[in-house]
C-alpha cells in the first residue's frame, strides 16, 4: 500500500513538471564572424511587451556560455533579475521594455538556452494587440553604445524570437551569424515508463538486499 502510494504520488510530480515545462530555445551567435572574439563588448537581453499585451510572458536565460562578465557592468531595469552571467537571468517583459545589460569580453561563439513561460505563453487569451518580443542587441564596447551588428547598425539587434498574439514563438535572425532553435520537449510517456522503471528496479533492489 505504502510502494503504491509512493508511485503515485511521483508520477503525479513527474506530470506536474512535465505540465509547466514551457518552451525552450537554444540560441548561437559566431561572435568570432562578427570579428568580436577576445575583445570587450556587451550583451542586452532585451523583452519588450506591445501596448496591447494582457498576459505576462517571462523568460530566463540559463546555459550561458562563451563571453565572460566585466565585474560591476551589469545594469538592470524593469522586471529583470538575476545574474550576472553565466547566473541565470529572469525577464519579465515590461512596456515599456525589460532588460538586462552586462559588459562582456567575447569568446568565439556565445550560446544559451532561452525559456519561455507565463500566460501568454501556456493560456494565450487572443485580446493581445501586437507580440512580446525577445531581443539580443550585441555591442562592440562596454557602454553599448556601439552596435555591432553591421547588417542592423542602428540597434544592434542580432535576433528576435516573437511570442505571437496565439502564444506560439517564432524566431528570426536580424544577423547572418545569429541562430535560435527550439529544443524539443521529450516524450511525457517517455518520461513516465523511465521513472516507472527506476521505481520498480529500486524496489527489486530492496528485495534482493533483504533476501540476502
């Protein structure tokens, strides 16, 4: 009676977790084809809500890699917190915009994963006039003042990804050497049969050590 509860009740938090996993996408910039590799530059992550917006979005920035934080650099305003990099950073988005900034010294390619959650992702409402947006501006120096985006000079926006007015996301590279890909849910069966199997193995274990 005690196993059959103890199953139970992980199953349970193994679908709950499964349930409020959001969407998830792994972003790439060639910072040594943009001719930024080993030099100081800075990082805006920047969500900015429409006018129109009625639910929250939020995101977090996890899985940082491949630039390392100038102490005493980072700025943060509206609903952002968190860091410094590689720290996990939270965004709320904000109007006006949410964002948070830090001076960095770049390596050859900066990635990290971008995790999507709140209403306007799970229960989108439709009443939205206009998207959420996700942004990475890059700068060449530390005060960003300086875009280095060539092919978008005046913000310095490398990418975007869009949390549309229906909730699904969509990416787009401002900047040839800007990539983000979504990284697919695993199965919810799939997970579920794994911890089924760990539980029942674990109990056989526990069999086996007594019988001994």
């Amino acid at each position: 009676m005690r196993t059959t509860h103890l199953l139970s009740s992980t199953l349970f938090l193994i679908l709950a977790g499964v349930a409020s996993a959001g969407p998830v996408y792994q972003v790439t910039l060639d910072t040594a084809a943009m001719g930024l590799s080993g030099d100081d530059g800075s990082l805006d992550f920047v969500f900015d809500a429409s006018p129109g917006s009625t639910q929250s979005a939020t995101v977090q920035i996890v899985n940082f890699t491949g630039a390392s934080y100038i102490a005493g650099s980072q700025v943060d305003t509206g609903s952002a917190s968190g860091g410094p990099l590689p720290s996990a950073i939270t965004i709320i988005a904000g109007n006006p915009d949410s964002d948070d900034f830090e001076a960095v010294t770049f390596g050859s390619t900066l990635t990290f994963d971008v995790a999507f959650s709140g209403p306007a992702v799970d229960s989108p409402n439709g009443t939205a006039t206009g998207p959420t947006v996700f942004s990475l501006e890059v700068f060449s120096d530390e005060l960003g003042s300086v875009p280095a985006n060539t092919t978008d000079p005046s913000t310095g926006i490398a990418g975007t990804i869009t949390v549309n007015d229906d909730g699904a996301l969509t990416a787009a590279g401002v900047s040839p050497d800007f990539s983000a890909q979504a990284i697919p849910e695993p199965s919810t069966m799939g997970m579920v049969l794994g911890a089924l199997a760990m539980l029942i193995g674990g109990r056989f274990a526990r069999r086996s050590k007594r019988s001994v």
